[in-house]
C-alpha cells in the first residue's frame, strides 16, 4: 500500500465505509428514542449535530477515496473542502452549547478539540498527498479514528448519560 495512490486504499475505505454508516445510525437510533431529553437540554441538540457530522465525515472521505482514476490533486482538494466544511460546521453548531456542567476547558475539549483534530488530519493528508512527501492519505487514518472516537463520546452521552 501507497500513501499517495488512492486506488491502493479501497479495503479501507469500503470497511470505514460500513463502519461509519452504522454508526450514522446509532446516532439516529439514540436521537429519536431520547428526542424528549435531548430537546430538553439546550446544549444537546448542538452536540447530536456534532456527533452526526463526526460520523458521517469518515463516510464523506471512504466514498471520495473509492472514487475511480480521480487525480491526486482532486483528491487533495476534496480532502481539503472536507476538512474546512466538517470543522467548521462542528465548531459553528456547538456555538454557545456549553451546559453548566462543563468548564470552559471542558467544553473546548469536547466540542472544538474534535473539530480540530478531525479536520487537521485531514489537511495534512490533502497538503502531504499533493506534495507526495510527508505521509500523504495515511494522515486519513488518524482523522477516522479520532471522529470514531468523539463521536462515540458524545453518542454515549445521547444514549446513556441523558438517563441518569
């Protein structure tokens, strides 16, 4: 496997593919069975819509990475696009979505941390890709991870925490 050829990643992106789908569903699933709760704190709605962006990006990057012959400046750009549109959408929806539980640090931690993160993997693959030096779509790898990772936080909150 490359780091700079695409069609090298297609097992990975097929298997990222049906992870993050199902999760895009546990988020749904938690959503509509919790809707009341969920509605009931002010800052959940915001973090519903983080979680849903969490997941449904790793899927965004799997369907661009199976996309066939496409150049590897077309992929850099559209790993580019994802990472600045998925960001910022997280950050812009969990605006003003602190509870007052959470410290301000907590509350960047939980709600902006993700946004960077995810999206600053996802850059350095898209630079490193077209620059073909650097790590290229192996940085892709780090930014699936970490979307799982917050977006499961924060799906247990919406499934679980909500209850107690």
């Amino acid at each position: 496997m490359t780091a700079y050829d695409a069609s090298q990643w297609a097992d990975f992106s097929v298997a990222v593919l049906g992870g993050a789908a199902a999760l895009v569903g546990l988020v749904f699933l938690a959503v509509s069975i919790n809707l009341r709760q969920i509605l009931s704190f002010p800052h959940l709605p915001g973090r519903a819509g983080q979680t849903l962006v969490l997941f449904t990006m790793p899927l965004w990057i799997a369907i661009l990475l199976l996309v066939p012959g496409q150049s590897r400046a077309a992929l850099s750009t559209e790993l580019l696009i994802a990472a600045v549109v998925t960001s910022g959408f997280q950050a812009w929806i969990t605006r003003g979505s602190r509870s007052e539980q959470e410290t301000p640090l907590t509350w960047l931690v939980g709600r902006i941390f993700p946004a960077i993160v995810t999206g600053g993997f996802l850059v350095l693959a898209a630079a490193t890709l077209l620059a073909q030096a650097g790590g290229g779509l192996y940085w892709v790898v780090p930014s699936v991870l970490a979307s799982f990772v917050f977006g499961l936080v924060n799906a247990w909150v919406l499934l679980v925490e909500i209850m107690r």
